[in-house]
C-alpha cells in the first residue's frame, strides 16, 4: 500500500509539474470562458498519435473548439506521456487531469459495474455490442457516476480481444497451460487468465514489447491493430482469434471538471463525443483489416482461425455469476446488455 501511494504521489506530482509548464489554464469554468480566455481541460492518454482512437480523441477535441467558438479547448497528451493508463486515471480522480480514455474495466475501482465489461462473451456478436454501447440505457449508466468522481461521455470500440503468442497457437485452453500471459491491470483479466489456466502478468501496455522482446511473457491478448501500432507482431507470430472479450475504452471527464460546465457546454462535449463515436466505428473495420494484413504479409504472423471458441466460453462461464454476486452493479450492466435485442 505504501509503494502504491508513493506510486500515485510520484506520478501526480511529475503530471502537475508538466502541466505547468504548459500554457495557462485560463478561465475556471466555462460560464466565464471566451476565446480570448479559453477554459482548458486537459485529456491524457496512452495510445500512439497514429491509433485510431487517438485521431477520434483528437476529433472530439477539434469540433468541442469549433462549436464552442474556441471558449473550450482541449489539450491532449498522448503516449503515456503523463504516465500509464492506471496513473492517468488516478491524476484524474486527484483533479491533475481533467479528461482520459481508459479501458472500461479500470474504472472499476471507483464503479464495480465497470467490471462486467471485461467480462469474457458477454456480447453475442458486433452488431449486439453496437446495438448496447449506444442504447439509451447504456448512456444512463454513463452518466450515473457523478458521486463517483467520474462522467462518461462516450465509448469508443476496441474490437474483439484474442491471444497472440511468440512461438505457438492458441486452439482450446489448455494451450495457455504454462505461459506468462500479459492481461491489463484489471481483476476480471487476471481471473479470466486464471480460469484458462494461463499465468496472468499484470502490465502496462508500454511495457509489453520489451517484455516480449525479453521473454519475461510468453504472450499478450488485445485486438488486431497491436500487431502493426504496438510491433508485437515483429516478435509474436501466431494470433489466435478466441474474441474472448469486447472491452470498450471510454472516455471519462472528472466530476469537478464536469460541474464547472454550462448545461450548453456539457450538451458540446457530449455530441462531439458522441459523433467522434460515429466516426470511429466507420474506421474501425478497415484498420483491423490493414492490421491483419500487414501482420500476414510484412510481419509473417500466422493468423490462426481454428479455434474451439466454445471451450474458451464454458471454462469462463462460471465467472458471470460469481461477478454478479460479488458485485451487484455488474448485474446492472449485465441486465442493460441482456435487454437489447
């Protein structure tokens, strides 16, 4: 607990000290806010400038200053720059930050409905995932976590998240038996790996090439586009494709930052979201398919399709009802997913 406090102060601290040596902030909130005295918010994240979810923040940041007439601007940091993904998160629960994206499932931490995201085969298919993130229910939830520090203002879809390994295929579970998986920081990852039988590494995303590169893990899951913006398809060659998760990233604004907003500009950030969203899905579908490709021919990764997708459900099942009872906001989510047709 100690180290993890230092951790936070450390991280919070560097955060602070780079900011300020950014431009003014400018005005404290949007009411007093004009173009000659912009309010600023801060949005830090860990992707590259090239991930397309990166061009979609980026997106939400250029059309918030249009329809704002430049009274709301926001600065971006990219690429881990403020720190990672769970230290961003933690600058902006400690009013560092002011916006982030994140994988759903790490917010948790502050709302245990976030978990149920991270949950394995929870969505039938591509067309039910889309159907729920952008339900109305969905979007209640959403905003219902005020008191938790946090508002979310869209979602942004990461795909279908399947194994990738250095040397072998992934067909059926028993395959995981005695590699060092990578799996996000997040409680339902390490149990889905557990359940699976693999031995989950808990890690920053910027740290998984080098520990590929080293053999501190045997391999990662994440979705297609990893292999060509991270490189891990330099070092992994095979990608099996379970699609045992659909976890969403989100993009969140702290509660303080959100209540220093005009009902006008709450309405602003949230259609641009909203059509950043729109956007996104239209890119996704042929940034996976550059990905693959590029990973087949350029990288020699060996997609690998055969999977018994069937036996990776059934070792995980178990762990819907035992996250129903443990957290009962996951059933919240799990009972919105279960009411779109």
């Amino acid at each position: 607990m100690k180290k993890k406090l230092a951790g936070l102060f450390v991280s919070a601290a560097l955060a602070v000290s780079m900011l300020s040596g950014c431009a003014d902030s400018g005005a404290a909130n949007s009411a007093q806010a004009t173009a000659e005295n912009p309010m600023v918010l801060n949005l830090a994240h860990n992707l590259a400038e090239s991930h397309i979810t990166s061009i979609a923040l980026q997106q939400f940041a250029d059309e918030v200053n249009e329809k704002s007439g430049g009274r709301l601007q926001i600065r971006i940091f990219p690429n881990g720059t403020l720190g990672s993904e769970t230290e961003v998160l933690e600058q902006l629960m400690a009013g560092v930050v002011d916006m982030t994206r994140v994988s759903a499932p790490g917010l948790a931490t502050y709302n245990e409905g976030y978990h149920a995201f991270g949950l394995p085969y929870i969505f039938d298919d591509n067309e039910n995932y889309y159907k729920v993130m952008g339900s109305d229910a969905m979007g209640e939830f959403f905003r219902s976590s005020e008191a938790d520090g946090f508002v979310t203002l869209t979602y942004y879809t990461s795909g279908s998240r399947s194994f990738y390994t250095i040397d072998k295929p992934i067909r059926k579970p028993e395959d995981l038996k005695g590699l060092k998986m990578r799996v996000q920081d997040m409680k339902s990852q390490t149990d889905m790996m557990k359940a699976l039988g693999g031995t989950p590494v808990a890690m920053a995303m910027g740290d998984v090439y080098t520990a590929l590169q080293t053999g501190i893990i045997d391999g990662s899951e994440n979705n297609e586009t990893v292999l060509t913006t991270g490189m891990h398809g330099e070092i992994c060659k095979y990608f099996s494709v379970d699609q045992h998760t659909m976890i969403p990233d989100v993009l969140v604004i702290a509660t303080d930052t959100w209540n220093s907003l005009s009902e006008e500009d709450r309405q602003i950030l949230l259609d641009a979201a909203r059509n950043s969203t729109d956007n996104h899905i239209l890119e996704w579908e042929a940034a996976v398919n550059d990905a693959l490709e590029t990973a087949k021919t350029e990288m020699g990764v060996t997609i690998v399709e055969d999977v018994d997708k069937e036996a990776f459900r059934q070792a995980t099942a178990g762990m819907i009802g035992e996250y129903r009872e443990q957290y009962p906001k996951v059933g919240t989510v799990l009972d919105i997913i279960d009411s779109v047709e």
